[in-house]
C-alpha cells in the first residue's frame, strides 16, 4: 500500500445481509467520514424526492402511496421482476448519486479516511474512484436470514435481488480486503479496526 496524504477512499461492498452497512459504521466510529450510496439513493424515493414525476413516467402511479409519496417496496416489486426498468431507474437515480457523492468527497479536508459504502461498488465502476476496495461476506444463509428480519424480504425475492448482483467470488477476487463476517459484532469490529489502523498507517 502506498503513502497517501490528501484523502484515502476505501469502497465497501458486499452481498444483501453481509452487514457491509454496519462495517462502514464501525469505520466511522473509528474515526472514517461515512458515505453510504444507500442513504443517497433513498432520498430520491422520499416524500422530499425531486424526481417523483420521472419515477411515475418511469414506472407508473402505482409507485406513489395514498399521499403522493414515493412507495419503496412497490418500486423494488416492478424494478426486481423488470430488468430494463431496473435498469431505467439505475440511470436515473445513480448519476443524481455520483454527483451527490462526489461533492461530499471533495469536500473532505486533507488527511480523511473516508469509507464508502456502495453495494455496486464494481458493478457501477466506482471502485475506480477507491484507493482500496473492501467485500464483506457471510455465509448465504446467514446472509438471507438478516435480509428477512430486517425487511421481510422472502428468500424468492432475496435470490431476485442477489442474482442482479456480481457473484460475491467475483467481488473477492477484485477487492483489496476481505472481512468474514459469520459470527459476531465485536468480531466484524475487530476486523474492521484492524482495516482502519493498517491504512491510516501510512497517512502521510
């Protein structure tokens, strides 16, 4: 690895359920400025959106609620069984977040780690904009269990989701770092800092 002192970016990706999510937070508490994609991305499917009407022309009025807001399980529903509206929503959306993301990571001040979470991270080509590449795995079951409590998501639609994705053996072959993450919090935390010391080794 070598010297950096302007800004570090360390993508983050992973399988639905790996907790890539929490990875990136341990990070921050260590001391990383947090992007998550994710977070950018749902707000284009708020009730504050700035694109309900393309979401409406893209996938019809059944994507807004009773209130006008934009119904993020009705959307997953029609993009998930539709790859070229998926597809359509992805240009959408994903450029709004680029720039969003890009504005935040200019504006960081010299010296910053910063960890950005992006479940398509190679997908999308963003690990072009990384220093580091970081997967987090876990075993598929575990992986699809954590995806049910967290969104009731059903394992039909689990695996409708995962196979839109890069295989997770593709994702490890491209990635800098690998963290496992089968057992506990405190292990995916111990993992996590070690990541976090290894690179902030060589700030400059």
């Amino acid at each position: 690895m070598k010297a950096w002192k302007e800004r570090f970016v360390l993508g983050i990706t992973g399988m639905m359920g790996s907790g890539k999510s929490t990875a990136a937070r341990f990070l921050e508490e260590a001391g990383a400025f947090r992007i998550s994609a994710d977070h950018i991305a749902k707000f284009y499917t708020s009730a504050e959106s700035p694109i309900k009407e393309e979401l409406v022309t893209l996938l019809g009025q059944g994507v807004l609620d009773l209130q006008g807001v934009p119904d993020r399980k009705a959307i997953a529903k029609i993009v998930f069984s539709d790859a070229k509206k998926l597809q359509a929503l992805n240009e959408l959306i994903h450029p709004l977040v680029r720039k969003q993301t890009r504005e935040l990571l200019t504006s960081q001040k010299q010296g910053t780690f910063i960890a950005w979470e992006v479940p398509l991270l190679f997908e999308s080509g963003a690990h072009l904009e990384c220093d580091a590449t970081l997967s987090v795995v876990t075993e598929e079951h575990l992986a699809e269990k954590r995806v049910w409590q967290r969104d009731n998501l059903d394992a039909a639609a689990y695996q409708a989701r995962i196979a839109k994705q890069m295989p997770i053996k593709k994702k490890i072959e491209l990635s800098d770092f690998i963290i496992e993450n089968n057992t506990s919090p405190e292990s995916l935390k111990q993992q996590c800092m070690g990541i976090y010391n290894k690179i902030m080794q060589y700030r400059g």
